[in-house]
C-alpha cells in the first residue's frame, strides 16, 4: 500500500530521496560488451541476439518487405492515429528549429553562427516486456525536422527474429530509412562505433533498460546523446476537488512502467489522500501489469500532505520529476512557480498519457531530479552549431595592439606573433 506522509512531521528531503543505487556490474558488464562489438562487429551482435532475445537472425537489418507487409496489415485506425501523433508532433517541434544567423558589422567585420544537422542519428526503441511505437515517433520526428540526413532503429527482436509490427508501422509513417534487429548495450555500441552491418551515428537517442543507460554513459564523448534516463516518475499535485479515481489512475499510469518508477502525489487535503491510497487498491489487482505496479507503488510510491498549494510546488520543485500533473481548478496560477520539470501538464483533464503519445510535446524527458538543469528530447539534439569570423586587414589593423597585448598576458607569445606578423615591415 502506498504511504501517506504529514509534511509537518517528515523531512521533505528524507521522503523524496530515492537511493537508486549504482550496481557497479552492469558497468563490468556493459564494458565488456562494448569492447566486444568493437572488437568483433556482427558477429558479437549475433551472439547477442541468441544469448539475450534467443532468437537465431541470418540477417540484422531488417528488410523493405518486413515493414511494408507490417504496415499493410496493420489496423487503418492504428494508422490514422499515429499520423495525428505525427502530425501534432510535428507542428510542436517545428517551432524549436533555430535559424543561421550573419552579424554584418561596419568596418569590414562579418560575424555570424550556421546550425548544422547532424549526419546520421541512432534511435534506440525498447522491446522486452512493452513495445514503444510512441517513441518512435517522438524521437525520429525532431530529427526529420533538424534535417537529419539518415535516420536508423536499433530494437530487440522477439524469439522468432521478427521485430513488433506496431514498432514498424510507427517508423514508416515517422519515415525512418533503416531498422536493425538489435537490442541493449550492444545496440548502443553498435551505433556508437558501426559494425559491417551497422553503420556509425553522430548521436542516439532514445529510452531503455539500466544496460542501454549505462551504455549510453560509456559511449558519450565518441558520440553525442540526448541523456541518460532512469525510471520513469510522476508527481501529480492536486486538491481536494480532484478525482481520486482518476488521480490514482494516473499515478499507476508510470507505476506499470517498471518496479523501479515512482509516482508521487502531494495534496492538500489529508481527505484526498486516504482516498486515492483507497481507490489505488481497487485499481492495481485489474491490471495486467499488477505486479509491476504492486512493487512501484509499495516501495516507490508516496503520498504527501502539504499545507498549500504553494507548498506543493515548492517540494515538486525539490524532487523536479519527469511528468508533473495539476490538478486544480486553475492550474495556470501556479505553472509560473514550477522552476523544475521535464513536462507539465494543466487541469484535471489532462493524464500523462495524453503526452505520451498524441498532444505534441516530447515525451523523452529528463528523470532522477536532472529536471534541475536538463530538458526534454528536442530539435536541439540532432544539431550543432558551427561559428564563423571574418575581418578585413584594415579592420584587424585597429585592433591588433589590444590583441597582441591580451595574448602576451596570458604568456602565449605565438598567439600574439599571429597577430603582429601580419604588420611588420609596414609603414606606419
């Protein structure tokens, strides 16, 4: 059963610690993954896929036919749905896309910033236990719209080699060019480094397991990533007036995630609180994933009682969660307060999974408190920025003695001769 807490009587920091903590194994454990893939390319890949998926592949890319035949068979409503995603999905991002920039300065100065595409982007797509065509959706999309010359899945395959036809419809209709049927840590390497089958990306994203996450960790710096995400949270601050029903049903709506995720609500009406703690017993032995749940819940799950509102904001601003829910009857009052979140969402009609999979807004977001200082998945991440200066002689001429001057105090005398060199011999 979930725990209610008094605020007057609890250390806030003592109830919102999480203490995940680092097993230092999979670190072993995915080091000697990565040095294999690199090391063996392919064939560390097959021996993968038949240690980890069982699953005997005489090919890792997945074939044309593969994803026209899942797509030709899958539900027309399915379709339509995904192509709504799609298409709020793209009118959201679309507005992030930065512009080059050219700073025509008098005097012969011309300063100015272009934005780059990165080349090729890896999106990790997690299988196992629940296949995730929202995330394909949510990652492939910003990179279309950066410009993202190729765009390549890695994803476990079931027993049978075949990757989840609902995974594949999601790519054609996000227009991904290459699937691979390969899932974990090894994914990540493969991506990171290339194999002969695999070849090598600027940059991945995507969400997974605590070996994909590690993974991610290791390869940082040979490539680029978008972050390295935990288990998935969900702080939902509410009042009294708020459905219980409803506020339990979205607190299991993460709690199903992962036995690891936690969901958090903070009210204030102690009220409130028994009744959610209630009608989340009614809920979890309905669902499928009750398990799953049971475990969150138990050991992650917590409720707090707070004296106002204002108070609530001020803990979720502490814990700064993945998904951030107000349920109140004005929640625009208090969105100016929230300083750390990866989404928010507004009013009492308006679940997370609304952002999971259709309203637009990116659903890969940043977890474990890193809300403090990161952001979710955006255009931003399948781009660089490159500078350039240009001067005339004339123009470096006005300048040159602050320059040879600021250059020598640093005691970097070649920087300065750089400079001067260009005017010696010249007539004063």
């Amino acid at each position: 059963m979930i725990k209610i807490f008094d605020i007057k009587d609890t250390d806030v920091n003592t109830i919102v610690s999480r203490n995940i903590e680092f097993d230092r194994s999979v670190e072993s454990a995915v080091e000697e993954i990565i040095n294999n893939v690199r090391k063996n390319g392919d064939k560390a890949l097959f021996e993968y896929c038949e240690k980890f998926d069982k699953a005997t592949l005489s090919s890792l890319e997945v074939s044309k036919e593969e994803i026209d035949e899942a797509y030709n068979n899958a539900d027309k409503d399915f379709i339509k749905t995904l192509e709504s995603a799609k298409e709020n999905i793209y009118d959201f991002h679309r507005r992030q896309k930065r512009e080059n920039f050219t700073v025509n300065q008098k005097d012969g100065v011309i300063l100015g910033q272009r934005i780059i595409p990165v080349s090729r982007a890896g999106l990790y797509v997690p299988g196992g236990t629940a296949s995730y065509p929202s995330s394909v959706l949510m990652n492939s999309i910003p990179a279309k719209i950066a410009g993202v010359e190729e765009l390549v899945i890695t994803t476990p395959p079931d027993r049978n080699g075949k990757i989840s036809p609902v995974i594949l419809t999601a790519a054609k209709v996000a227009g991904v060019d290459r699937i691979f049927k390969v899932g974990g840590a090894q994914a990540i390497a493969a991506l990171a480094y290339g194999t002969q089958t695999i070849p090598k990306v600027d940059t991945i994203v995507g969400p997974g397991n605590i070996f994909v996450a590690t993974a991610k960790r290791m390869v940082y710096g040979t490539v680029n990533i978008d972050m390295v995400a935990g288990p998935s949270e969900i702080l939902v601050i509410a009042d009294g007036k708020s459905n219980p029903s409803h506020i339990a049903a979205d607190l299991l709506s993460q709690a199903e995630h992962d036995r690891l995720s936690a969901a958090i609500l903070i009210t204030d009406s102690r009220d409130f609180a028994l009744a959610v703690q209630k009608e989340l017993e009614i809920q979890i032995p309905l669902l499928p994933r009750q398990d799953i749940c049971r475990t969150s819940i138990d050991n992650n799950g917590k409720i707090i009682v707070v004296g106002d509102l204002k108070e609530a904001v001020e803990i979720s601003n502490i814990i700064a969660p993945e998904h951030l829910e107000i349920s109140t009857d004005d929640p625009f009052a208090l969105l100016n307060s929230v300083k750390n979140a990866g989404s928010v969402f507004l009013g009492r009609n308006v679940p997370e999974a609304l952002g999971d999979y259709f309203a637009g807004p990116n659903h890969t977001l940043p977890t474990g408190g890193t809300a403090h200082f990161s952001s979710p998945l955006s255009v931003d991440d399948f781009i660089k920025k490159s500078q350039f200066i240009y001067y005339t002689k004339d123009a470096l001429e006005k300048v040159q003695e602050g320059i040879v001057d600021f250059a020598k105090r640093e005691g970097l005398d070649a920087h300065a001769k750089s400079i001067s060199i260009r005017f010696e011999g010249q007539d004063k």
